[in-house]
C-alpha cells in the first residue's frame, strides 16, 4: 500500500510495521537464476546471494540494464505479494503493507492500493542518508535519486506523507498514528464479506454436487 524511496532513509518505517515479503531474489528463486544469467556472476557475494550494491552500480547509470532488471523481478514479486497477501487477508488482517518500489514511476500497481504512503525528507537529507547507507560519492548518489521520481513529486500523489526528515521518535509517532486511522478504517469490510459469501457459495455448491453425483448409502 505504500511506495519506497530507499534513499529517504524510510526502511525504518516499514519495518515499524512488521511487515515483510519474500526473498525472491536469493538463491534458489527464479529470479536469482535469472539475473546471473543477464548481469553475470559479479553480482554474486561469497554466499551466493545477490551484492545488491554491485548490480546497483551496474544498472542506475544504464537505463536499458535496469529496464532489464524490472522485467526478470517485478513479475516474481507481484506474485509473491498477491500470494502473501491474499494469506494475510484470510487469516483476517485489517491491512497489508506492500513496501513497493517505483510505485509511481512504473503505476502497474496503483489500481490496487486502497492507500499510499510516502515517507518523505528534504532533498539534502535524502543525499546525505544515502551516500552514508550505500558509501557512495555524492555524483553516484545523485545520478540514483535522479533514476526516481523526486520525493515532492511522490509526496503529493500519494494519500498519506511520513515525514522523515528529523529525529526517529517524529517519524515514529506518525506511524503510530497513521497505524491507529488504519486500524479503525471499516474499508476492508465490504471485499471480506463478498470473498467469504463467495466461498461460502461455492462450498454450498460442492456439497450439493457431491450429495447429487454420490449414491446414498
């Protein structure tokens, strides 16, 4: 329900959330075998595992290669958070995060958010979090955020802005808040009772069939 910014430094707030999804890019995924193929096994740490810092420095100064990239994962995580999410909508969770990347920039997804949240700080913060998060130089740091849409942009497109910009209690407070609106929101009620009606439909029908194809004893 939300888009991320990495470089805004807002992987604290998700988290606050206890959300997550599944890894698809490690080994053993699809997606993993794939992304050696295309970018090569430089991309690989010792373990295995995607440097995702290796394969960012090969793909945000390259638009063709990142263009490649999106199209092996983004199918593979669109699966994976249908999968979760219908889970978490059966075991009854009044919402489910999704922590999307390029949210707006791609709009594929946007069809299916009921909310979006932007967790937002100024431009200069965000160049500073991200040179010192990723060891960057400030040229390499820039040519990343350059590949996004600015966050100003993000923030008036989406229904709810997470100001990050100072101290960790501000911005947790406002995800306290935003968690507590959610919570109380009844939005989640109409699809609920139309799922269940249908499966409650379709149980019937399966029962029926069976006492109708079935000999009776």
């Amino acid at each position: 329900m939300r888009n991320t910014d990495p470089e805004s430094g807002n992987l604290t707030a998700p988290s606050s959330f206890a959300a997550s999804w599944p890894p698809v890019v490690q080994p053993g995924y699809p997606a993993h075998r794939r992304i050696v193929e295309a970018f090569g096994t430089e991309v690989l740490l010792e373990n295995g595992n995607i440097d995702r810092k290796v394969l960012g420095d090969l793909i945000f100064n390259q638009p063709d290669r990142r263009h490649l990239l999106n199209t092996i994962t983004h199918p593979e995580i669109r699966k994976e958070m249908m999968k979760e999410t219908f889970k978490y909508f059966l075991q009854g969770y009044r919402y489910v995060i999704l922590d999307i990347p390029l949210l707006f920039e791609t709009k594929k997804l946007l069809k299916y958010m009921k909310h979006t949240v932007v967790v937002y700080c100024d431009r200069d913060t965000q160049l500073a979090r991200l040179m010192r998060r990723n060891h960057l130089n400030r040229e390499d740091a820039e040519a990343r955020i350059k590949a996004q849409l600015p966050l100003k942009d993000k923030a008036r497109m989406a229904h709810h802005v997470l100001d990050n910009s100072g101290e960790w209690s501000v911005t947790k407070r406002q995800v306290i808040l935003l968690h507590a609106e959610l919570e109380r929101s009844l939005e989640y009620l109409p699809l609920r009772l139309g799922v269940l009606t249908g499966l409650a439909g379709i149980a019937g029908l399966l029962y029926l069939l069976a006492r109708y194809l079935l000999p009776s004893p």
